[in-house]
C-alpha cells in the first residue's frame, strides 16, 4: 500500500512540476550571435590604400589569401620571407585593426 501511495505522489509532483514548466512562468531569451564572415576574394579587389600599407609593412612577404567582409575589412594572409604565415587585419582606407 505504502508503494502505491508513494507512486501516486510521484506521479502527481512529475505532473504539476511539467505543468508549471510550460507554463507563463518560463522566461525566454534570444540569443544573436555576430560573426564576421569572411569571404575569399582576388589580391585586385584589394583597395589601393590596402596595397600602399601592405607594401610598408611587408614589403619582403607574399600574398597567401585576401578574404573580406560585410564591413569592408580584409583579413590577409601574409607568407613572410621566413616561410611563417601571418594573419592581419586592415579596413579598405590602410588602418590596421587589431583581432584576436
């Protein structure tokens, strides 16, 4: 008998707990979350000001990928003279923006 009641309550606590879950109680949140999306593209669409900065800064290194986003930043790829890879970041006016 003991069994039974005790079934019983569990049943009835499992009920009124999924109830009181979907109930008005629930609070939901949205979540957006903001990627920066870059998009692989030719070294011609580089902008002139980009080209200007990169032949400063690297003027001994290589190309390896130009990729860009919505915003019109670039993320390059640079192949240094020592054969090491380095990713920068620059806006389509030259200034170079710091990512990590």
């Amino acid at each position: 008998m003991k069994n039974y009641a005790l079934l019983v309550f569990l049943i009835l606590g499992i009920t009124l707990n999924s109830s009181a879950m979907t109930g008005s109680n629930l609070i939901e949140e949205e979540i957006t979350i903001i990627t920066d999306e870059y998009v692989k593209i030719k070294s011609s669409e580089l902008t002139p000001p980009v080209i200007e900065e990169i032949l400063k800064q690297y003027p001994t290194s290589k190309l390896g990928g130009a990729f860009k986003n919505d915003k019109g930043e670039f993320k390059l790829i640079m192949v240094l003279k020592s054969g090491t890879r380095k990713t920068v970041y620059i806006d389509q006016y030259g200034n170079w923006i710091n990512k990590r």
